[in-house]
C-alpha cells in the first residue's frame, strides 16, 4: 500500500455524551483509537478535514497515520457513524495496526478497458454483481482498488475473482467458489424488441386462425339460400298439377 492518509488529532479528555455533542457544535469530530492489545485512546479531529478525506472511496482500505502529540500511529478506519437523517459525521473509529497486522475488509472493485470491450461496443451492458470484494490481507499490502479487466470480453462473458490479481498474501473470504464479480449482458431494448416481435406473431397467427373460421359460416349460409331458390322454383310447378 503505497498512499498513507494524514490526519492530526488531538487527545479527548471526557467521554460524555454531552461533552460529545458539545464537540461536534464546535466542528469537531469524536474518535477512538483502539488494538494492538493497547488501551483505547480517546481523540478529536476537525470535521472540515475528516469530511475532505471520508470522500475518497479507498478511503477505509487505506492504512491512515494520526499525528497525536509527538507521537505517529499508524491505523486503518475501521467505522463511521453519521446521523440517521442529516448524515453528517458523529463519530470515527480508528484501528491501531502494525506491520503484519492481519485485517479484514471490503476493497472496491475497478474496471478498465472498457473500450475495448466488443461486448459492450454491440450495445452490451456491464453488470455490476460486486461493487467491493471482502479480502483477508496484512496491513501493509492492502490494495487500494482490485483492478478487473474487460478487454476482449463479449456478451454474455463473465469477470470471476480467479481474473483479478492478488497477491499471494492477500485472500478474498468466499474460498469456496470462482465468484462472478461482473457480467456483460445482453442489451434490455434488444430484448423487448423481440418479445414484441413474438407477440405480434402470435396476435397475427390467431387473427389468420379467426379469420377461417368466420368464413365458414357464410359460405354454409350461400349454400342455403340457393337451395331456398331451387325449392322456391319448383314450389309454381306443383300449384299447376
């Protein structure tokens, strides 16, 4: 993991809620430090800052450095709490890690080549089946994003996680099964059109079929009337006799 996230934070002396809320009136954010079999350590950090860093999607697979004091930890985010309604930052946990420190945690999941993608050219749809992918991995080799290849991939193709490249100490959890982390589909208007085509073929032949069986009818009544004709031509006949 090359990129190392820079926070400064200051050390939280109170822990109340109240001492929590007045905090956060005053733009700053609450957090806790805690692993490494070491105690806790309450913190504080600007919000402006925290808010700026959170937008970054590798954001919580990066290991993260605080400057407490004089003293550097290095850790991994590990949660955030934001309000049920106005979304905005309550508090932050940070994990304390060290170099071989064994975590897991969800890495998205980036997809190039998309232009060179014939199933996508013929109006293909990518279907995405797995945003982020669970990994087991140390600290030190977490990936800042897993890199999923479409080049040469047509319709109906799949990207599993055996086409995605880890390193060999970094583990995805789901080990029993070659997951599909993404599909090219057909595309949906093709697929309308052809219903409609099958429906319209259908409404066609029972309309053909409808048809035979009104003409019948018509021709049993032309039949009839001319035999009324032949009897009404004889009828002049037998007054005669």
């Amino acid at each position: 993991m090359k990129e190392v996230s820079e926070l400064v934070v200051q050390k939280r002396e109170s822990n109340g809620t109240g001492d929590s809320r007045a905090l956060r009136s005053q733009k700053q954010i609450p957090g806790i430090i805690y692993g490494e079999k070491k105690n806790p350590i309450p913190i504080v950090l600007d919000e402006k800052i925290l808010k700026i860093k959170i937008q970054d999607p590798g954001f919580f697979s990066k290991q993260c450095e605080l400057k407490l004091e004089n003293e550097t930890l290095k850790v991994l985010p590990r949660d955030i709490q934001l309000h049920p309604v106005k979304e905005s930052i309550l508090h932050i946990d940070f994990l304390r890690v060290g170099e071989n420190t064994m975590v897991t945690l969800n890495v998205p999941v980036k997809f190039i080549n998309d232009n060179n993608c014939p199933g996508i050219k013929q109006g293909g749809v990518l279907n995405i089946v797995r945003h982020e992918i669970e990994l087991k991995a140390p600290v030190s080799k977490i990936p800042q994003f897993l890199v999923a290849n479409l080049d040469g991939l047509e319709i109906g193709d799949s990207i599993h996680i055996s086409s995605i490249n880890l390193d060999n100490d970094v583990k995805p959890t789901i080990k029993d099964r070659d997951f599909t982390v993404a599909t090219v589909a057909a595309p949906t208007v093709m697929k309308v059109e052809e219903e409609q085509k099958e429906t319209e073929e259908t409404e066609d032949s029972e309309e053909k079929a409808d048809g035979k069986d009104e003409d019948q009818p018509k021709e049993a009544q032309a039949e009839g009337s001319e035999d009324e004709k032949k009897d009404g031509k004889k009828e002049p006949e037998n007054k005669k006799d």
